[in-house]
C-alpha cells in the first residue's frame, strides 16, 4: 500500500481523535494533506444521515484507496451497522475499480509501525 493511497479520517467532535490520526499518519509516513476531520458526534451510535452522508462526501472528495478512521466513537450506525461499512462505501473510480477499499478503527491514541 503506497502511503499516498492511505487517508486517515478523525472525528472532530472528539477528544484526542485527530492526535491518534496524527500519531497514526505520522508513524506511517502518511502526509497530513491526507489526515481530515469531520464531526460525527460523540455518541456510540451515528443515527443522522445528514451526518453520514458529510463524512461521506468528504471521504470520497478525497479519492484515496484506503482508509482509515481514528476514532473510537461513533462504533455503529443506526441499526448497528458497523460505523466501517456505513461510511466508507463509495463510488470507486474507474480507473480504481481492480483495488479495493479498506478501512480500520484504531481505537487507541498509540500507534506503532513494525
């Protein structure tokens, strides 16, 4: 996975969320043009579509392969979907349909590359 490709997704309603993106990206060599905040409230569960669908434009505005949520609320989404497979579902250009997309809950502020 070229780092290039990786976009590392905080929630800005929450404390210490965009410290664990910057330790995650940083640790991974990640640039901080690819670290975003976007405020998905501080509940275990997401329940405005509203919400959702921000977070979701925002992610696809960016165009990365692979991303990566550093956050540890919200968990789910109304209904108990995963907050990963809610919000992360997009449109895959093209010229990106062969690659997958991928992302991962880091829920905790320590990140580490081995």
């Amino acid at each position: 996975i070229a780092v290039a490709n990786v976009l590392v997704v905080y929630n800005t309603a929450e404390t210490g969320s965009q410290a664990m993106a910057n330790a995650y990206a940083t640790a991974w060599g990640i640039s901080g043009g690819n670290v975003i905040g976007v405020n998905l409230g501080t509940a275990e569960e997401l329940t405005s579509l509203s919400t959702l669908n921000t977070a979701r434009n925002a992610i696809n505005a960016a165009n990365k392969q692979w991303t990566v949520l550093a956050m540890q609320r919200p968990s789910r989404y109304t209904g108990g979907q995963s907050i990963t497979s809610a919000i992360t579902p997009c449109p895959v250009p093209a010229t990106q349909r062969a690659r997958s997309r991928s992302a991962t809950i880091l829920s905790s502020g320590t990140a580490t590359r081995e």
